[in-house]
C-alpha cells in the first residue's frame, strides 16, 4: 500500500499536502492566547489579528490556565491544518525545564510561525526605599541581606528575571510570591513588597505617576517609552537580558506552504505602522520575524531559562 502511495504521489495522482497549501484558508482561523482577555498579550495578538488578510475571519479565542500549558496542550493536540495557532510567550520556553510530566514539547509539538515581539522589562522599586539608581538599591541590598522584599510569580519571567538580577549582581532578596501580577502591583504600590521585575507595559503610567521608580530595563537597548532609564548591560551586568515574549505557533506537522502563508500574513501585519507604533507606545518592541527566526530565538530562550533554573534549584509543583 505504501509503494501505491508513494507512485501516487510522484505521478500527481494525489497532491502532497506538505507541498501544497491548494484551498488554504477555507474558514476561520482561531489564534489561541494562554492569557485573559485586556493584558499586553491579548493587546498585541488582537491588533496583529486585525490586519491578517486571508480572506477568512482570524478569531482570537482565551484559554487560561495552568500557566499556559492548558492553551499550548490544545494546540498541540490540534489538527495540523493552519487553522489553530497558538500564541506562544515565556512560559513555552520556561515550562519544559520548570514541570515534570508535561503533556507536551515546546519543540517538537509544535510548528513556529513568526516571532512578533518582544516585551522588555523593569526593575522598580517603591518610593520608600532609600535609593535614588540601581547602583544605590544594590549596595543597599548588600549592605541588608534578604531585608529587600521582592515580588514574583513563582516559575513566571519575572520571578526568573529576579533569579537572574540576584545571580549577577551578587545579592539576595527575600522573594515574596504571587499568583499574579496585579496583587503583585497592588502591594507594590502600597508599599508591602520593596521591589519587582515586571514588562514595562503594565506600569508605565505608574511610572510617571511617581508611583514606582524605574532603576533600570532588563533588555538590550533603552527603551523609547523609558529614555532615562538604563539597561542592566550598561550598568555592568554583561550578557543580562531578560523579558517576555510573543511569537505564533502551529501544531507540529503543518505543511509547509501553509506554513510560509501565514508567516508572510503575521510578518505584514506586525509592520503595519498603526500596530507597531501602538503597541510600541506600550513599550512593547516590534521583532517579526520568519519561522526559522523564531525557531532560533526558541532555542536560546530554552537554554537560557534552562540555565537559571537549574541554578537556582527552581521546582514548581
């Protein structure tokens, strides 16, 4: 039967689907976001959405929970014929490395598509604390060993971007965790909890509203949004970087051609200049990308978390 096939095949008698997206799209394609509806991710997802033009309706449908791994088991589990995407952010490159008995793989279930952005983030600190700049919060720090109360959501980026400041920097925090970021924020603004590392998209107004004090960005550049704050690098932690994420994934064995289709559709769309400049107002940074960009990126994201988890003993049940 499989010689049958294969001289099918070679004969045109039946079309190859991986070679072929002949027909794609006939109806709507659903885009599965792992976070509720009004965060950075959603935003983003949506505005993009809005400008795929395949001539079929793009639904993007929440799925939460589980950090993400109730959303991404979905996808994986879905028919790979391009019409169900995932959103994948950081948790697809923290998760394999974080939980035992993971009903998927980050890379082999899944198909990457495009990266689509990047969201930097920063360190603040509340008014209270004594310290003006970062250089200050760390002698400070080390002068006060676990007296700093830093906030985070356990097994999240930014609870790994703070394992990270603490490796490099040679300090210890006592870390405080939460099941989300907006108690997290809360406290923060109350002044229970000393410090976060959060994306920049959450708390630009509080920000400038004198709420937090900026100390510094996790990225590999200044922020636009935030010009006066500097990066991590340039105050001596070389290699830091630190952030989340936004890429688009399909299950694992989508043709090929349907594969370039939407790549080129979300390559285009995250260009559009009334998406890039929107969500760059937000301090999130435009970063498209081909399927083999974000493959790549994938990759090094994985070993990077990897590293810091192992490290520090990280273990989420």
């Amino acid at each position: 039967m499989k010689t049958i096939l294969a001289l099918m095949l070679m004969f045109g008698v039946i079309a190859a689907p991986e070679t072929s997206a002949q027909g794609y799209p006939n109806k709507p394609i659903r885009i599965i976001v792992p976070v509720p509806p009004g965060g950075a991710t959603d935003a983003l997802t949506r505005r993009v959405a809005a400008k795929i033009s395949l001539g079929v309706p793009v639904v993007v449908e929440n799925r939460v929970g589980a950090g993400a791994r109730i959303a991404s088991q979905y996808v994986a589990q879905a028919e790979p014929d391009g019409y169900t995407l995932l959103i994948g952010g950081s948790p697809h490159s923290i998760n394999n490395s974080l939980f035992k008995n993971m009903p998927y793989d980050a890379v082999r279930d899944f198909t990457p598509i495009s990266l689509i952005g990047t969201f930097p983030m920063v360190l603040l600190v509340h008014p209270s604390v004594p310290v003006k700049n970062y250089k200050e919060f760390i002698d400070y720090a080390k002068a006060n060993p676990e007296k700093i109360k830093c906030g985070g959501v356990p097994g999240g980026a930014n609870h790994l971007a703070l394992e990270l400041l603490m490796s490099k920097a040679g300090v210890k925090f006592l870390q405080v965790p939460y099941k989300g970021d907006a108690p997290m924020l809360t406290d923060l603004m109350g002044g229970h909890i000393d410090c976060v590392v959060i994306i920049t998209t959450t708390v630009l107004s509080g920000i400038k509203e004198g709420k937090f004090r900026a100390l510094a960005v996790t990225g590999p550049k200044r922020l636009a949004v935030l010009p006066n704050t500097p990066t991590l690098q340039e105050l001596g932690l070389t290699g830091y970087q630190a952030g989340s994420w936004n890429g688009v994934f399909a299950p694992a064995g989508t043709p090929p051609a349907v594969v370039k289709a939407l790549a080129d559709q979300f390559i285009r769309a995250a260009n559009e200049p009334s998406v890039s400049e929107y969500l760059s107002s937000l301090g999130v940074e435009m970063v498209a990308s081909d399927p083999e960009g974000l493959r790549d990126f994938l990759a090094r994201e994985i070993a990077r978390w990897k590293a810091v988890i192992t490290s520090a003993k990280i273990v989420v049940e």
